[in-house]
C-alpha cells in the first residue's frame, strides 16, 4: 500500500510517517519507481509508535525500542521491558505530585492563618466595618 493509505490505517500521518522513516524509527519501505510500499506490519508497527506516544513515550524512547527492528520480529520483550521502566516513572512522578499538592494545601492553610494574623489585615477590616457603619 501507498503512503496515504498506511497513514490512513495507522491513525498518523504522512509527514510524520516520513519524519519517522528519517530519525530510523522505521525502517525504509520497499519502493516501487518512486513510490513507497509498505505493508500491514509497517501499519502494525505505526499504531504501535502512535499508542506509545499518546502514554508518554518520546520519539527518542522510542528509538531505543525500535533501532534493530527491521521489519521482521519486532521486539516484544524490549517493548515490554521499557513499559514496565515507564511505569515506575509514571509512579515517580505521581509521588513528587502529590507531594506538591500536599504542599500546596499545607501553603494556603498557612496563608489563611497568616492573614487573619495579620496587624494590618485586621486594620483594614476595622476601617472597612467603620464606613460601612457610618454611612448607614
């Protein structure tokens, strides 16, 4: 199949198809005349780096599972092996977020007392309860 079609089935599409064909995420299609040809595995392998991206893998991961794919067993373990790396990761970074959170919970609970601590905030709360007294 043509180009078109293979970015069609895949879900991507061309330009990228052929930026991924540049980096050697891919390997190069067959050709006919000045047509590439690829084929259901090239689409299989398309989904595959379109799945990944949309779970957070970066093109450069990527590379590092595909560079000896040449169009014939793909690496499944390898696959398997850099999803369970990004797990762990994703578990990382979740941890550091809800530290932050938690931080930032902590922070608002401390401006809150903070301003009703405050010298000058009570200040400006007398005066205001002052002219709204005066003027009724």
């Amino acid at each position: 199949m043509y180009i078109g079609k293979a970015a069609k089935l895949s879900g991507t599409t061309v330009k990228s198809i052929r930026h991924y064909e540049e980096i050697g995420l891919i390997p190069q299609p067959q050709r006919e005349g000045k047509y590439r040809i690829y084929s259901q595995e090239s689409v299989e392998v398309l989904r595959f780096i379109k799945c990944a991206q949309q779970l957070g893998f970066k093109l450069k991961e990527l590379q590092g599972i595909l560079r000896d794919y040449s169009g014939q067993a793909f690496p499944w373990e390898l696959a398997q092996r850099e999803v369970q790396r990004k797990k762990k990761e994703l578990l990382t970074q979740i941890g550091s977020m809800q530290q932050l959170y938690q931080g930032l919970l902590d922070f608002e609970e401390n401006l809150k007392d903070a301003r009703e601590e405050c010298p000058l905030e009570r200040q400006l709360a007398q005066a205001e309860k002052s002219l709204v007294a005066g003027h009724l």
